[in-house]
C-alpha cells in the first residue's frame, strides 16, 4: 500500500519539485509531457520553480523558432509541447478535441460537410494565421447560413493547429492567432493513434496512478484496457482506500518522509489537475477557502508538498509585491523560507521592477 504522502512524494520527485533539475526548457517539457499553458505568460512560473537558471526570454526564444509550440492538447487545454511532441501527441488526443467540439457545437454543425469546410479553414489559416473570430466571419462568407461561431470553433478538431507567436512570448502580449501544424512546423503530425506510449509517459511523469488519474489527466477513455495490455511492463499498488495504483518498476517513490522544500505553482500547474484523486497534493484546507474542483485555481503554495497557501504579484508605483496568503498560521521556519523562495521568485518574474517586496497576507 501507497499512502498519501508516498504518493506525494513520488509526484514531486518526478514533477521536479522536491529539487530543482539541471537540464534544458525542451528536456524539462518533454519529461512532463507538456506543461499546461491555456494563460499567456503565467506557466514560466511552472517552469522557473522546477528548473536550475532558467530565463524566460530565452523560452519565449524557442517558441519564435519553433522549437516550442502552444496548442490544444490533453483535456483540449492549450498546453506547451516540444516540436516533436506536438506531431506525436496531437493524433494520440484527437478524439478529446473532436468530442468537445461535438459536446459544445454538435447540434449547430449538423449537415455541414466536414471536409470541404476543413479544407476551406486550412487554406485560410496557412494563407496567414488568424484568429477564430476572423476565421468564422471569412468561413461565413464561404458558407452563408450556417452557424459561424461555430465553424470556426469546430475547426480546433478538424485541422490540427497551433498558437503562434507573440502570444505567449514572455514580455509580449498578442491575441490568439492559429495556424496549422504543417505550416508553422514544416511536417505532418505521425499518423500512430496509439495511446500506449502516452500512457507510459504519463506514468512518469504522474504515477503512481490509478486508471481514472490517466483518464482525468488525458481526457482518453476506455484506458483500462490499455493498461490491461501494458500490466507485464507495469507493477501495481493500491493506495489507502484500496483503489489501484500502475506505476513503472523503476520509477522514483522516495521515502514519505523527504523533505519537501516550499514551492510557487501557478494557476493550473500540472501538479493540481493531472489527477482524479488530487489529495495526494490538495488538503482539506484548500476547499475551505472556497475554492472548488472545477472552478478557477489560484496560484499555489505548496508546504511540505501540500497546499498551504496562495500567492499573487502586483505592481504599484514601480514596487513589485508578493502577496503569500497562508491556509493556516505559519512556523517561523515557513515564514522564512517561504520569504526566500518569494524573493527569488519576484527576481524572475519581475526583474524590471524598481523595488520588490514579499509579504503575507491575513489568513
């Protein structure tokens, strides 16, 4: 049996989160099987917490050169992937995307013909990338009649794309500009739909896991029988309440009790939402707050690996603040590092900031 906090530590160790790694943005990404970036700008924090030096100009670099590509992935989430990872992954999680568009647009696209309104779409979006809104007002003139919203959000399914630079540049801002995968990168996505290996690196990079945590995490159903095809590779756990938990034979599962040093998450951190069981890192204490499964996640604080607080930075008259806003009354030992790490944290993200300062809010 794996208890809560092996479960925790296990994830955090393979998250990167219990020391900070030595190895490129791209190396980093691809361990965690992208990182989820539906904001602009605020996954650089994920990055930063889990990563030695790690220079956010020099990331927003490798998305100019395509080296790094923002789309719809697991969950049909925008997530940040690799090159490679983009035209692996995408086939893999088609029928995510495919059925959150029929869910959201089914009715209004009934009798549409797919693939001369796809065809349409990928002439428009590689004779230069565009914005949905633009894409369904020149999809409308090509289709009179029809539901133009919703043409153009369907086109998130039926042509695989990209988010395009500047947005998601750090220190630019943009709106949402696609264009297609063949464009910008030059290549086809693979054509293997097979979810094996995904469910392999998923298990490296969040187990150990349950089936319903692979699910959750990926958006994929019908994993079991995956898993049943994978258990010779695989060895199994069960956790406290007896569910069963997959995980690779030489995976890390470190003691329960290393130390956890405190770490700055951003809003949907890859940690919070990869699995159906979050206790293994949300308390009781974080839903007393107000905050909800499904609604909105703050920036999280993680306190011997668990959330123990939320953080923001604002700006005022040049002067940067972050605000730490703790669950429950911290040791001086927290209040200490956790003043530390902030002030690190305010150094990358808001280095051209005239004076910066950490403090803590009313609990």
């Amino acid at each position: 049996m794996l208890g809560r906090r092996a479960l925790n530590r296990a994830t955090l160790a393979r998250q990167m989160l219990l020391r900070r790694a030595e190895l490129s943005v791209p190396e980093v990404v691809e361990v965690l099987v992208g990182l989820q970036a539906q904001t602009p700008h605020s996954w650089y924090a994920g990055l930063w917490t889990r990563l030695e030096g790690v220079e956010p100009e020099a990331v927003g670099k490798q998305l100019d050169e395509r080296r790094l590509v923002r789309m719809a992935l697991m969950r049909s989430t925008i997530h940040l992937v690799t090159a490679e990872d983009c035209l692996t992954l995408r086939p893999v999680v088609q029928p995510v995307i495919e059925r959150s568009v029929r869910g959201q647009f089914g009715r209004r696209l009934e009798g549409l013909e797919r693939e001369e309104v796809a065809d349409a779409a990928r002439a428009l979006l590689e004779e230069s990338p565009r914005t949905f809104s633009e894409l369904a007002r020149l999809l409308d003139e090509r289709f009179p009649g029809r539901d133009a919203f919703a043409m153009g959000q369907a086109v998130r399914a039926w042509v695989p794309l990209v988010q395009v630079p500047p947005r998601g540049v750090w220190g630019k801002s943009g709106r949402a500009f696609h264009t297609s995968i063949e464009a910008w990168l030059g290549q086809v996505p693979l054509p293997d739909t097979s979810p094996d290996e995904l469910v392999l690196r998923y298990l490296e990079a969040f187990g150990p896991a349950t089936v319903k945590d692979v699910q959750t995490w990926s958006g994929l159903t019908r994993l079991r029988e995956v898993i049943d095809r994978l258990r010779p590779r695989l060895v199994a756990f069960c956790d406290e309440h007896g569910a069963e938990l997959f995980d690779l034979p030489d995976a890390p599962r470190p003691d329960p009790d290393t130390p956890a040093p405190p770490r700055f998450l951003y809003d949907y951190d890859n940690l919070l939402l990869s699995h159906a069981d979050r206790s293994r890192v949300i308390t009781g204490e974080y839903y007393e707050q107000g905050f909800t499964r499904d609604g909105p996640m703050p920036s999280i604080v993680l306190l011997d690996g668990f959330t123990g607080a939320t953080w923001k930075i604002e700006r005022y008259h040049g002067t940067a603040t972050l605000i730490i806003r703790p669950f429950e009354r911290l040791s001086d030992e927290d209040t200490e590092s956790l003043t530390e790490e902030g002030a690190r944290l305010l150094s990358f993200a808001a280095a051209d900031a005239g004076a910066r300062d950490v403090q803590f809010a009313r609990r």
